[in-house]
C-alpha cells in the first residue's frame, strides 16, 4: 500500500488534475472539481480506517447534514406553483383608479407574474393533507413596482382578532407538550375561553373545514386592507379568490379513506393537473366600505372573526389567476418561499386591523430565522424589477444590490457623492388622523356569537349534520366544564345548534361505544397516566 495525499480518484484535491473525458455531465463538487470516485471513501487499504483528507466526503456530507432548514412555525405543509394574474381594469363597472392608485389593476389585460404557496396550518412538514384545518392561500405578485404578498386563507374569517392571543392559540391546537399526543381538550380549552372564536369553530368542524384540494377551494385576504387613490383617499377592502372549478370539501369519512392511502393528495392533485395542462384558475374580488367606523353595523370592520354582508357590500371582480407552471425545485421555490402582510405595493395599504398590524411584524421577522438575513435575495422571493437599496452584507449575501450608476463607495443616504436617491411620491399620501387614548381594550362591538348562527343556518343539511357530528367526537373527550362553555357558545349562536352538540354528548356520554376508539383522553386521564409512568 502507498501512501500519499494525491491519490486519483479520492475526491482529494487531485481530482482537479482528472478529466481527459469531461464534459458536461460530469460530477463535480461544489468547488467545480471533477469527481472520479462517488461509491468508494479513501481508507487505509481496503478494510481499513477513512482518513480525514476525504475533501469530497466530508463535504458531501456535512452539506447533507444542513439540507433541513427550520419549518415554518405554522402552514409547515404546503404546495406551490407559478402563474399569472391577469388585472380587469375595473372594479365592478367603475374605473379602478377611482379607488386605487396600484398599477398592476388599471390596465385590462394586463399580466402580472405570480407565485401561490397553500398549506395546511397547525402540523409539520409531512403532515396528511386531510386533517380538519384551514387552508393558507398566499399569493406572491411581481409587480412592476415591487413585490405584493396576499397572505390569505381559504376561510374568510378567523379564531381570534387580537395578535396577542395567537402564539397561546397555536399552541393549544398543537399537542400536548409533554406526550406530543394530539388532543381535541386542549384547543376546546382555548376556544371556550375564547368566544370570538365560535365563528371560525364553526366552519373548521363543518365539511368547509377539509376542503377537497386546492384547486377546489377559495382564497380570502380575511384581514381588512385599504386602496389608497392618487388624491391620498382611501376605501376600505376585503380581498376574496373564487376557483372556477367551484368549491368542494370532505366529510370525516372521505377524508379518512383518502387518508390511510395517500398524505399528499393535494400536492398531487395540483401538480398533475398543472403538468397536464390542466391549469386552475380563480377570480379576484374585492368587498368594498368607505374607510370610517360605520357605527350602522352590528359588527367592526376591522374585527377579522367577521364576514361582510354579501348583500350590502357586494363582491367586485377585478381579475383573474392562472397557475400554468409547477416548481422546478421544491425546496428552493416552495420552502424558501417568504411571503408576508407588510409586503404592499403603491395603491394597497394597511387597515388598523389589530391582527393584521400583529402579522405584519411576523412574517419576515420569522424569515430572518427560517431562512436567513438574505431571504430577499433568493430568486423566488426578489422582486422581478431593479433592487437597489443600502443594505449590506450578513450571512448569504449573494449580490450588492447597487444601481448601475451608483458608487461602489457610497453605501448609504443622504450623499452628494453617487449615492442612491429617492423617489418623488407618485400621488398624495393617505394620512389617516387618530385621537385617542393609548389603551389595552376589546373592542366594543364584539358581536361574538350572531354570525356564527347565521353561519349554521346557512349550511346545508349534510353539513348541519356533519358539524355536529365533528363537534361531538371532539367534545366528548373533553372534560364537563369546556363541553358546558361549548354548548353555552353555540346556544348563544343559535338554540338549535347548541341543543344538538348537547343532545350528541349526551348519547355519547350515555353509550361508551360512540366513544369511537380515539386516542385522545382528556388530561385527567393523561395525567393519571403519565404519573403512573413516572411512578
Ligand atoms: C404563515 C404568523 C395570522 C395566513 C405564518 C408564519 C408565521 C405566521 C410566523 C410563518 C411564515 C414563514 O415562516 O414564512 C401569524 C400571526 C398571526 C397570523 C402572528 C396573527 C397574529 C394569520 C391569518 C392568516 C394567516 C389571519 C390568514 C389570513 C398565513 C399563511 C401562511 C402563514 C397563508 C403561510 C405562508 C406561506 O405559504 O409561506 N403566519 N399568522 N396567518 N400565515 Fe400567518
């Protein structure tokens, strides 16, 4: 045996020496070396000990040991694809500019690059895609001038309207802590104490809350935006997504026997019918109010645990979305994807909504974690027009993003010296006026419950049946005091409803076989468990 470091074939630093027959299929590593040897590390002879020189190896290898980023701490499982939005013009029958100042909606026909990541909300990265949860329906467009990120879900309200209350949210509908179990108590926990919630509970335990795929579903902004024209007036604006296919959701049962054969139907779903050119669309609409408190409703505008009447406040198109293209590389397309609520363009702005005003500070702080300081800079996630700022550096950095005539030397603004300058601001600013006190309140027309029974009358039969029937295999594993809140909740929202989860756990109660053979026990029992373990 002979030794010496520059052995062919060991991926050492002699490979750079190889290639008489290289050509474009050839292995290389990340340092551009040809690789003459992927199947065999370099040992001491055959049968003995690797030596630390194997470059390739140890590359090879502590690379793959970095592969995983963090997933997202929510909407962990996703789908994604590129497409285009496609502006009418117009809202309704008016001109659009009449509203907003926006450039990507004035013009019909014009097109706009998009990207659209769904996703189920609560479980991790290769969760079943059937599990009872809302759908995130985010869409990233390319604007001309800049990125706008439309984070929506496919429900159109949600479980909480204060952004202090979501990280205590989140984790009550995850399992328990301590055995990683997934128990109903726990979020019924959370949610009867939590009445402006019974809206949202309403639709999660309904058929609306396993939606068929992705392409069968709707999208909704939820929280309430504002478009700014070029006087600096605003309107208030809810955005909602209508698939042409129309709409289809999933009772317990479908959605069980998809389960036990295939946790990515969804995926799957949207992929192949992208890649046999069967490309889903949907129609942009805007719910439309004039930017004040309207003290004529019953609700608050800016409360997200609310629908705006349909009848009073009518849905406008204002263009449509194909997705005609399906990622090339999951990873770097769909899970570096960073989408986020404080991305807007000229024309779009934010409400007071609390909730939104909460996400806004979020999104890209999470991503500086997920992702990294440079996030901005991946493909997926710049802008598709000039970047030109005076940010610099950090781990990643992958481009300066200086202007052509800028000075290399001038990284910063004001200057005199070749420096980056700003812009003149295309129409008047929207300033909206406060006077008030700063305090920590609910707001006043809280309204908790009555949407909630309009809701549940206006489900089908079948979905009646299928809401009580969820909300009874839940609650019965909870213990008597949340079922009590519960039921109190939905009698609220309507008499029938309540008398019905009742009149179900009741049976349940009555007859130990319609426990079903769940493995969620209420915390008693989990206690009593666990303290026998540890006994
Ligand atoms: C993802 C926070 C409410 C829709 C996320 C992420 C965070 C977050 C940290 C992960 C982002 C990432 O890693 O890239 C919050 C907070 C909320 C809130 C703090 C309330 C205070 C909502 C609401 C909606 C929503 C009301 C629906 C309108 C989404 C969607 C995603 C997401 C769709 C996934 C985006 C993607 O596909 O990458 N949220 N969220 N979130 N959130 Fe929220």
């Amino acid at each position: 045996m002979t030794s010496g470091t520059n052995i062919e074939g060991t991926g050492g630093p002699a490979d750079q020496r190889l290639g008489t027959n290289e050509n474009e299929m050839t292995l290389t590593n990340r340092q551009g070396h040809p690789i003459a040897d992927n199947q065999n590390v370099r040992t001491v002879g055959s049968r003995g000990p690797v030596t630390l020189e194997n470059y390739h190896l140890l590359e090879k290898i502590s690379h793959f040991d970095r592969e995983k980023v963090p997933e997202r701490v929510v909407h962990a499982r996703g789908a994604g694809a590129h497409g285009y939005f496609e502006a009418y013009g117009k809202v309704g029958d008016e001109p659009i500019a009449k509203y907003t100042r926006a450039k990507l909606f004035q013009e019909a026909g014009k097109r706009t690059p998009v990207f659209v990541r769904f996703s189920t909300v609560i479980h991790g990265r290769h969760s079943p895609e059937t599990l009872r949860d809302p759908r995130g329906f985010a869409v990233k467009f390319y604007t001309e001038d800049g990125n706008w990120d439309l984070v929506g879900n496919n429900l159109k309200i949600f479980f909480i309207r204060d952004p202090l209350k979501f990280p205590d949210m989140i984790h009550a509908f995850r399992p328990d802590p301590v055995s990683e179990i997934s128990n109903p108590e726990r979020m019924f926990d959370f949610v009867s104490n939590s009445p402006e919630a019974t809206h949202m509970i309403t639709f999660v335990f309904s058929p609306w809350g396993i939606p068929a795929n992705y392409r069968e579903m709707q999208g909704s902004g939820v929280n309430t935006y504002k478009w700014v024209n070029a006087e600096g007036q605003a309107v208030l604006i809810k955005y909602h997504w209508e698939p042409k296919l129309g709409i289809r959701n999933l009772t317990q049962k479908e959605a069980e026997a998809i389960q036990a054969k295939n946790y990515s139907h969804a995926t799957q779903d949207l992929y192949e019918a992208i890649e046999r050119g069967d490309y889903p669309e949907w129609e942009l609409y805007v719910q439309m109010m004039s930017d004040d408190e309207h003290p004529e409703l019953d609700y608050d505008p800016l409360d997200p645990t609310k629908l705006w009447d349909r009848e009073q406040f009518p849905f406008l198109p204002v263009g449509k979305m194909v997705l005609n293209k399906n990622p090339e590389n999951y990873f770097a397309e769909v899970e570096q994807a960073a989408f986020g609520t404080g991305v807007l363009v000229d024309g779009l702005d934010f409400s007071d909504d609390k909730l939104l005003q909460g996400r806004t500070f979020s999104y890209s702080d999470t991503q500086r974690y997920r992702v990294g300081t440079n996030y901005l800079q991946l493909p997926i996630n710049a802008p598709k027009k000039r970047v030109a700022t005076n940010q610099r550096d950090g781990q990643m950095t992958y481009f300066v993003d200086r202007a052509p005539g800028q000075s290399p030397h001038v990284n910063y603004e004001p200057s005199s010296l070749g420096g980056l300058q700003e812009v003149t601001r295309r129409g008047k600013e929207h300033q909206p006026a406060y006077n008030a006190k700063l305090v920590r309140q609910r707001i006043e027309r809280a309204n908790d419950f009555k949407q909630a029974g309009e809701t549940y009358r206006k489900f089908e039969p079948w979905e009646r049946d299928e809401l009580i029937s969820n909300l009874v295999d839940a609650l019965k594993v909870c213990n008597p005091q949340i079922q009590q809140k519960m039921i109190e909740h939905f009698t609220l929202a309507d008499p029938e409803y309540g008398s019905r989860v009742a009149e179900g756990l009741a049976k349940a109660k009555a007859d130990p076989s319609h426990m079903g053979s769940d493995t969620a026990r209420t915390s008693m029992e989990l206690a009593e468990e666990l303290g026998q373990r540890t006994d």
